[in-house]
C-alpha cells in the first residue's frame, strides 16, 4: 500500500491477493479507508470480477488503485485456467486497450495497481511459474458489532484516513525494486499452487 501510494503514476507489476474464508473482518472497513485516501475519482473500491474483464474497460481510466472484491472463478480446471488469465494483463502491462460505447477504442496507460479478495481458496488457477501474485490466507475471527461501531467512527470522523496516510506516505520502503519483480513467494502461495492442480 505504501510503494503504491508514494509512487503515484507507477505500476507495481504484481498485486495482492487476500483470501478469508471467515467472513465480516474488515474488507469494507479497509476499501473505505482506500477510497478516502486517494479519492473517489482515483480508486475504484468494490469491483466484480465481470467488471473488470468484460467488453467495456473504461472503469480504469484515471484509476490509481482498484479492489476487486469476491474473487471466484470457476469450479472447472479448465474454465478457471482460462479466466485467470484474462485479468493478468491488467496487473503487468503498461498500456490496456479501451473500449467505449459508441466511440472509438484506443490504448492507454495502465497506471492501476490492485488488491484482490476472496472467500475461496480455490478461487483463481495459480502455478509455480505464476509471478503476479502476493498471497495471504487471513486467518481470523469475525468481530461483534460494537467492536466494529469505533472502528467506523475512527474512519468516518477522517481522522482514521489522514493517520493513514501520513503512515503510508511516510513509511520508509526498505526495497523499492522488488515492487517492479516478481511477488515474493508465501507458504499460502504454495497451498494455493496445490490447490489449483488439475484433479486427474
């Protein structure tokens, strides 16, 4: 978050990918923050994944940073392969072709960097020579309600974005280069890579 922040106009050339199974721990409390800190013309904090491949792409035009919330693909190896690899192009490349209704498609400059999230452990086809992705199985309970009211309260009032920010933005990065490699390698990845093997 902080490499995409402090580097604003910048692609990194992998995203993150968290899965929680355990619903209700935060995720929208996390996007509204987001959306607070780069703006609403500047982040796009609730995309499906239809949103994101389908025909028309202008969503991402002036977009910085986007959550493609409720990842799940497709129960069949074939199908999820197939569909996993629609959306890599928008994490890697530099330029994404646009398509408008009515008007003319053209190129342009992908500046958009990405969170996705998930339900599903299965929800994408992952191998071991798959770099684009940073994987983190989040591991925890869900919270009552009055855990959560100062918790929105903090983010509402705008002191909770602006403590946020400054952190982010602030925050020495210790290895800016490994944002423009590949995702480094986690034990969840490797769980995943398991999980995405053709069941024969």
């Amino acid at each position: 978050f902080a490499w995409c922040l402090q580097n604003l106009g910048e692609k990194a050339m992998w995203s993150m990918l968290w899965i929680s199974e355990q619903r209700g721990i935060g995720k929208n409390w996390l996007t509204r923050i987001l959306t607070k800190i780069y703006g609403l013309h500047n982040c796009r904090p609730n995309l499906k994944y239809r949103d994101v491949t389908g025909r028309f792409t202008d969503w991402i035009i002036g977009c910085q940073f986007a959550v493609i919330n409720e990842i799940f693909i497709s129960k069949t190896h074939g199908k999820k392969l197939e569909m996993s690899e629609q959306i890599k192009d928008l994490i890697t490349e530099p330029l994404v072709h646009i398509e408008q209704k009515f008007r003319r498609s053209f190129d342009y400059e992908n500046t958009c960097n990405f969170l996705l999230i998930s339900n599903y452990l299965d929800c994408m086809h992952i191998d071991n020579n798959e770099r684009r992705y940073w994987i983190k199985n989040i591991q925890c309970q869900q919270m009552g309600s009055d855990w959560w009211k100062e918790k929105w309260k903090w983010v509402e009032s705008g002191e909770g974005p602006k403590a946020v920010f400054h952190h982010l933005k602030t925050l020495t990065i210790k290895n800016p280069d490994l944002h423009k490699d590949r995702a480094p390698v986690t034990e969840d990845f490797k769980v995943m890579e398991k999980v995405s093997e053709h069941p024969i």
